[in-house]
C-alpha cells in the first residue's frame, strides 16, 4: 500500500525547499499520526460495540457469529498494518530530516516559522478523507507487498493504404503491383493496445530496486473466424533494475541501449517508427551497466557497457527455441557507448552518444561471420518550440538488429543446405523535426533510409536471403504526423507516410499510409 502524500519524499529538495519547513511538515505529520490513530481507535470500538449487539441478537445463530467475528480479526489485521505504514512514515521522515539538517546544519537557526499549511491540511477532516478515498483509488495488490502501478495505452488505429504493402496495419516495405492484387485497403485495429506494469522494491546494496514488463497485442492473429481483429499477447520488454546516485544496472529485454532514439508515432507502436528504414531497435535481452559522471553543473559523461544476445533475423519454431546464428557461436555480443548530456542545461542543451556493436554468427559449417556496428545519436532542442533528433549507423551483418532490410547475409542459392555465404554490409538513419507551438499540440517529421551496399548484394549473381527471398537494397519512409493531446490521458493523432523500397533486381515500388489514431492512456 502506497500512502499518496509520501509519494514527494523522494526528492527532499523540492518537498523541502527550505530545510526550515522541516519542524512544521514533521508537527503536522505528528498530528496527523494522532488523528489517524484517534480515528482508528474509534472505529475499533464502533466495530467492537457493534458485533456485541450483533452477537447478543443472533446468538441462536453461529454461522453469524462466525461471520462477525471473521470480519473482526480482518479489521484488526487492517488496523496493526495501517499503523505499521505509519511508523514507517515516521521513520522515513526522521531519516530524511536528519539528512537535511546534516546537509545545512545552520540552516535552521534562522529559519522564520511559515504557515503550518500541511498541518492544517492533516487537521482537516474533509482533506482526510478525499486522502482516504484517493488511497482505495490508487492501491494495488502485490504478493510482496511493495508498490505496484499498473499502465497501459488503449489504442485504436483507423488506416487507409495505396499500393501494395507488406503488412496492412503496420506497412513498412512496397511491393510492385502485379495484374489481380488490390491497389491498396481499409482497416482499423486495437493491437497496438499496451499494457504494462512496473514494479519499486527495497534498497539492495545501497541501490533502489524496480522492475517492469510491458506487453502488447502483436503476435499474430488466431486462425479462427474473425481472428483478424483478435491480436494475441506479446511481450515487448521486461526489464530489472538497481539504481544508485551515479550507477545503474539493468538486466532484461530492452532495446538495444547503443541505439536508444526512434521518431514519435502512433501509428507505428507494434514497431518503432521507421523500423527497416534506418532505425536499429529490436528488443534484445541484455545486461547492461550505465556510470554517470558530472564534468561540470549542467553536464553529465554517461558511461555505458553490456552483453546482449547476438540474435539473427531467422524466424524461430511454433514451440521450442532453435539456436540462431548468433547464439550458436557461443559468445554473446558486447556493445558499448559514450554520450555527453547536457539535457538538463540552460544553455545549449543536447545529448550527442557515440557507440559500437560486435558478435559474431555461424551459419551451417561456414567460417564464422563478424557482425558489427558504429552508432551515433543526437537530441538536440533548437529554440523554445523545435527539437532536432536522429540516428545514424554504419555496419555488417546487423539483421538481428533490425539493420540491413532485416537482411545479415546472402546466398547463392534458396534452399539449405547452401553452396556459399557472403555477409551484406549496410548503412542507414533517420532524422526528425518536433516542433511544439502549445502545450498540448506537436507537429512531427521524420525520414529515414536504410541501404545494403551494391558490391554485396551482387556478389552473387542471383541473391537469396536466410529466409529464401530476394533481398532489398533500400528501403525509405518519410512521414508527417500531428498529435493533439486535450488532455493529458486522451490523444489524436493523424500521421501520412510514403514508402519506397527497391530490390536487389527488378522495380522499385513505393507506397502510401494514412492512419488515424485515438488512444486513452492510463
């Protein structure tokens, strides 16, 4: 259980913006301590008076009396809780002010008395009790007994396509049209709905504990009459956390922390925006362990290290897990990245990351494969309403990854077992304009390209993908999108893009999407 006015001890600074105002949030929270017990008592002997009556009117009854009594122990099991969070609190606040006070030990002596609003606030009956219905509102039940909060996106996406799409919902690749297919579709869909929970443990080692899982409806569609509007569950990150003043450790499935920007959209949420144009963003198990350093008082040298997965873009059985290339090497991969952070400077803020990717994949009884990347990364805002942010990568190998057209290597022939093996280098990025003229208005575009080199892809002189297609050698996606937020749990959003793919042989083609989009977060 989560009391809502202890939610601000968490960052003594701005609850405490004088250390003065300590003795008067500490008075009213004695007093409040008081009350609340006062009160506690009284319902106790109210309940208590009560199941006597009770009792002495229904003692021909044992089956009430077993009722009564039953919700007796219940009360009391509520009431010792109730007062253990209270001590708690009381222990919390006195921790954190002899931090204060040890902080600004002179602080306090000249400190005038200001107007006991928190005390008065405690005294109110009518303020504790919106308190006590806020508190019911808010809670959540957890086996551990530790703060829980449950969060989602109820999305809905209204879409209308031209041109030949690989998928109707989420395009991200055009095809030329041959005689007999449809010149594009209509369509709405709720899959892109997220649910997620995250989870605040104890310190551990000096660090504050979390975790969080988030889910969504995008593995597939059921083979059953109308399963098309039927997504089925899929998990998109987990993620485990320590966190201490200047060091963090994560463990779970994220995106891969080297590449950590994608443009903002909601008519792409199943996917980054631009995935197969230029943004790396698969959600890869990892470990990885973050130092923050301060340079100077608006500026932080951020320090990232960790081993990932080294997946490959193969698709894995129904049941079971086969090994891909990566993972049969046994080496997992490892990254890295350097990043300055100015975010939070009045002058010149920015984030500007460098960083690298390394693994290595085995395929059949082939020599084994490098796979590699360089990364960067900028956010940058430019005036009081623009924000300039992207990508950029170069690479081989990187289909696991989401880099290459989703392709790492190519082959001379379709079926297994094959004849030879050639990796496919690769470079690519995306680039996006914000700007935001109100609050609750913003305006966004982005383009993006993702591009196999030539001499690769034609080093055989008919390429095939690990999945037996021809594989692509650019792939481009511009797109525009206006989101409107009345409130800060309601959004529309209006997004138009333009797809341009070309093969390895033949055609290019290019395509179009108009998506309409209504979500209510939570």
């Amino acid at each position: 259980m989560e009391f809502p006015f202890a939610r601000n001890l968490s960052n003594p600074l701005t609850s405490l913006k004088h250390p003065g105002n300590l003795a008067q949030i500490t008075d009213g929270y004695d007093n409040h301590s008081k009350h609340m017990c006062a009160f506690l008592r009284f319902i106790l002997v109210v309940c208590l008076g009560s199941i006597g009556c009770v009792a002495q009117e229904t003692s021909s009854n044992p089956t009430e009396v077993d009722r009564v009594s039953r919700e007796l122990q219940e009360t009391r099991s509520e009431l010792a809780e109730s007062r253990q969070q209270i001590k708690d609190l009381r222990r919390d606040l006195d921790e954190l002010r002899n931090q204060v006070q040890s902080d600004h030990p002179s602080s306090t002596e000249t400190t005038p008395p200001a107007a006991s609003t928190v005390a008065n606030a405690d005294q109110d009956v009518g303020f504790l009790a919106a308190k006590i219905a806020e508190l019911h509102q808010d809670k959540v039940e957890s086996a551990s007994k530790y703060p829980v909060k449950i969060s989602g996106l109820v999305l809905f996406n209204a879409y209308r396509n031209s041109g030949s799409l690989d998928i109707q919902d989420l395009p991200s690749l055009a095809f030329p049209r041959y005689p007999g297919t449809p010149d594009g579709s209509i369509g709405a869909t709720m899959r892109q709905t997220l649910l997620g929970v995250d989870a605040s443990g104890p310190k551990v080692f000096g660090a504050q504990s979390s975790a969080s899982v988030a889910t969504d409806f995008g593995g597939g569609s059921p083979t059953t009459s109308y399963g098309v509007v039927n997504g089925l569950v899929r998990m998109r990150t987990a993620d485990i956390r320590l966190d201490w003043e200047k060091t963090s450790v994560s463990i779970g499935q994220e995106t891969p922390f080297f590449s950590p920007l994608s443009p903002t959209s909601y008519a792409t949420v199943l996917e980054p925006a631009l995935a197969w144009s230029g943004n790396l963003w698969v959600w890869t198990p990892q470990i990885e362990i973050e130092q923050r350093l301060s340079l100077k008082p608006d500026s932080t040298l951020v320090l990232q290290g960790g081993l990932l997965d080294p997946l490959t873009e193969e698709e894995p059985p129904f049941q079971g897990r086969v090994a891909t290339a990566g993972e049969a090497t046994r080496v997992p991969a490892l990254a890295g990245r350097i990043a300055i952070d100015r975010s939070t400077a009045t002058h010149y803020p920015f984030i500007l990351g460098f960083a690298g990717y390394r693994a290595r994949q085995q395929y059949q009884t082939f020599n084994q494969i490098d796979s590699w990347t360089v990364n960067t990364d900028l956010r940058i805002p430019v005036g009081k309403y623009l924000e300039v942010s992207g990508e950029w990568y170069d690479g081989q190998a990187v289909g696991g990854l989401g880099g290459g057209i989703w392709t790492s290597v190519v082959y001379p022939d379709v079926d297994a077992p094959h004849a030879a093996i050639h990796p496919l280098r690769s470079t690519g990025g995306w680039v996006q304009l914000k700007l935001k003229p109100a609050t609750r208005f913003e305006i966004n575009g982005a383009f993006g390209q993702d591009e196999n080199f030539g001499r690769d892809l034609h080093f055989f002189s008919n390429p095939f993908t690990e999945l037996g297609f021809t594989p692509f050698q650019k792939n481009r996606t511009e797109l525009v999108n206006l989101i409107y937020t009345p409130k800060s749990f309601l959004l529309f959003a209006l997004e138009y893009r333009h797809l341009f793919t070309a093969p390895a042989l033949g055609e290019g083609a290019s395509g179009d999407d108009l998506n309409l989009a209504v979500g209510v977060r939570f």
